[in-house]
C-alpha cells in the first residue's frame, strides 16, 4: 500500500518506498526533496529561513535550511539510504509580493533557494533539477517510485521535474 | 517587554482583539459607504498557531485567494494583509463596478485588479488609521501589492517573519460579510515583533 505523507510548514518527513510526501502552498519557502534512487528512499522538508545561525530561536531545525538538510540526510539513512547515492530536488522560493524596494522580508525566497544549494553542495549532494522563483505558490510531491518531483500551481500548470 | 509571544497574558490579548475590532470595525464602515450595503462583522479572534497549522487556516491551503499586502512603517511597524476567497473577490469587485456577477471567475481583469487593491488600499487604510487615532502612534501604510494564489504561499509570507522569532504565529483576524452574497473577508494584522512592547505600552499595558 502507498503512504501518502503530508510535511507541513517548518517540518520534515523521510520515508522507504512505496509512499508519497507532499507539501501544501510552497510561497516564499522551499521545499527540498531528497531521493536515494537505488533504496527508494525518499526524503522532504518544509524550510522556511536560511539559515539558524540569524535567528533568535532556532530550536525547530526543520525551520532552516541549513539544519534541516544535515537532519533530513540522518533520517533518510537511518530508514536505509545510502548516502552516497543521495540526490536533491528543489522548487519553491517564490517572490509572492513584487514591492518596488527590495526590503529584506520580500527577498526571503531567493536568499532560501540559495542557502539550500550551498549547504546540499558542502554535503556534496547534486542538485538535479529544480523549479524555484517566479511569483507564485506550488504544492509538490515527491514519489518514492522514481523519485519524480510533481509540482502542481494556480495558473501555471502541473509540471514534474 | 515581551520576549515570546507564547507569554502574553488574558489582558494582552484583550487589547489585541480591541484592536483588531476597533480597525476592523472601521474598515467595514468604509466598505460599507463604497458599496452602499450593510456589512456584518464577526468578533476579532486572536490566533496563536503553530505553523503546521497555518497554511489550513483558511480552509485549505491550495484554496485560491486573493491577498492584499501592505506593508505598515512609522512608529508601528509591520504588515497588515487582507484576504479575500476568489469568488468572494470577484463578486466585490462586481458590486464595486457595478456588474453583473460573471460565472468566470478565474482571470481577473487588470481594472479589476487595480478595484481590488483599492478597496485594499481603502479597508487597510481605515483599519490603520483608526489604530492611529487610538494610540496616537504615527503608522505610514505603504501602497498596497495584490498577489492570487494558494491560501499557504500567501500565509507563508507574514509566517516568515514569525519564524525568524519564534515557532509559532500571531495572527489578529476579524471576518467580515456582506448579506446573503457571503463576501467573507480576513484582515491579518502582523506588527513586527519588536511593536508589540510599543503597541501594547501606547494602550497602557504593562509588558
């Protein structure tokens, strides 16, 4: 039977094949989904800041880019990834709002994309592909299958990557 | 002063559903002169999520809704959003315009896009003037930015700010509705955490 898992916001699942994990209303946060294609093992988070080290309280690691990847990783190989054999997926990101200036709060979701490739590539994980910016909301769902990543929008189509 | 929002007492939250009623209530008068209807408006709820729950606040978090986003400066900073379902923001905008309500809802036109961020404009308008008037705080809104998507990619963006303090979200909501048409509207007052001493203080709490 097929578990389907839903991740919410500032959280994180990891699960073994045969199951799904989706994430609602992806904005300005990004949702990284993570796959060992030989285990089937599938990973997701939610994250919505870059970085823990900025914040005032950063005890929710699946907050951050930064720790939620290093965790996310520890789950998938506790289930039985091999960490090696780890790829990542990213969409989200997303500038809801499109203010003239350039405040801090509305650049959140590029500063989100960017943290979490740099902290996939120190993990030496690859990036395969992504669908991250643009101006609106996505839902995804990563299948532990083959790992595809569907990406499901309001008047942009339903795309997988 | 109050360092997490987990620890506001029964008296701050009184005041922040004073607020919300206060500026709501004003809000709802203003629309109620655009339209020339009677507007009902419910009792303020103060909410205090956890993010999991955010994005179903609404009734689903792929639910579409039209969210209008002004960003708040001066002595009181923050946001203040005002959300409205699709159909709702379509049957608005008809009133408005004095249409007929069309079946298709699903593309706005750009002069009726450019309705509803005034009568965002107007709503939040009032609802932060009246906020001025009570605490003699001087609040500037910015003009006001409309984005139509998914209930949580909207949410996510006032949570952000949330997440940079804390694991959960404070939200002032006041719904409001317009007779038998159910144009049912959400207002999120999202003040910056660091105003809430300054809002809370002008009102004559104790932090």
């Amino acid at each position: 039977m097929c578990k389907f898992i839903k991740v919410g916001m500032a959280d994180m699942q990891s699960c073994i094949h045969p199951c799904v994990l989706t994430t609602l209303g992806l904005g300005s946060c990004v949702g990284i989904a993570l796959y060992d294609p030989v285990k089937k093992v599938a990973g997701l988070a939610h994250i919505m800041l870059p970085s823990s080290q900025q914040a005032r309280n950063n005890s929710n690691i699946a907050k951050f880019a930064d720790t939620a990847i290093v965790k996310l990783v520890e789950d998938m190989v506790a289930i039985g990834a091999d960490r090696s054999k780890i790829v990542a997926k990213l969409a989200g990101g997303a500038q809801m709002f499109s203010f003239n200036n350039t405040s801090e709060m509305l650049r959140i979701g590029a500063r989100n994309v960017a943290a979490s490739k740099e902290m996939l590539s120190l993990l030496n994980i690859p990036v395969i592909s992504e669908d991250t910016g643009g101006n609106y909301g996505r839902t995804i769902e990563i299948h532990s299958e083959d790992g595809k990543l569907v990406i499901k929008t309001i008047g942009h189509g339903i795309k997988e990557i | 002063m109050v360092t997490d929002i987990n620890n506001l007492n029964n008296v701050h939250l009184d005041v922040l559903k004073e607020i919300g009623n206060i500026g709501a209530g004003n809000a709802a008068t203003a629309l109620a002169k655009l339209l020339n209807r009677k507007i009902d408006m419910d009792v303020p709820r103060v909410k205090i999520m956890d993010f999991k729950d955010v994005s179903d606040t609404l009734g689903g978090a792929e639910l579409p809704v039209v969210g209008i986003l002004l960003e708040v400066n001066g002595d009181l900073t923050g946001n203040i959003m005002f959300i409205l379902e699709q159909q709702a923001a379509s049957l608005l905008v008809n009133m408005l315009m004095g249409m007929e309500p069309s079946k298709e809802h699903n593309e706005f036109s750009e002069l009726e896009i450019s309705a509803l961020k005034e009568i965002g404009n107007i709503l939040a308008g009032s609802y932060l003037s009246s906020l001025s008037a009570l605490t003699n705080l001087k609040i500037v809104p910015s003009v006001p930015d409309l984005a139509i998507d998914m209930a949580g990619a909207i949410l996510s963006v006032p949570a952000i700010e949330f997440g940079k303090v804390g694991d959960t979200v404070l939200y002032i909501e006041t719904e409001f509705s317009e007779g038998s048409d159910k144009v049912v509207g959400h207002f999120f007052l999202v003040p910056d955490f660091d105003t809430y001493d300054v809002l809370l203080k002008t009102l004559g709490v104790n932090c």
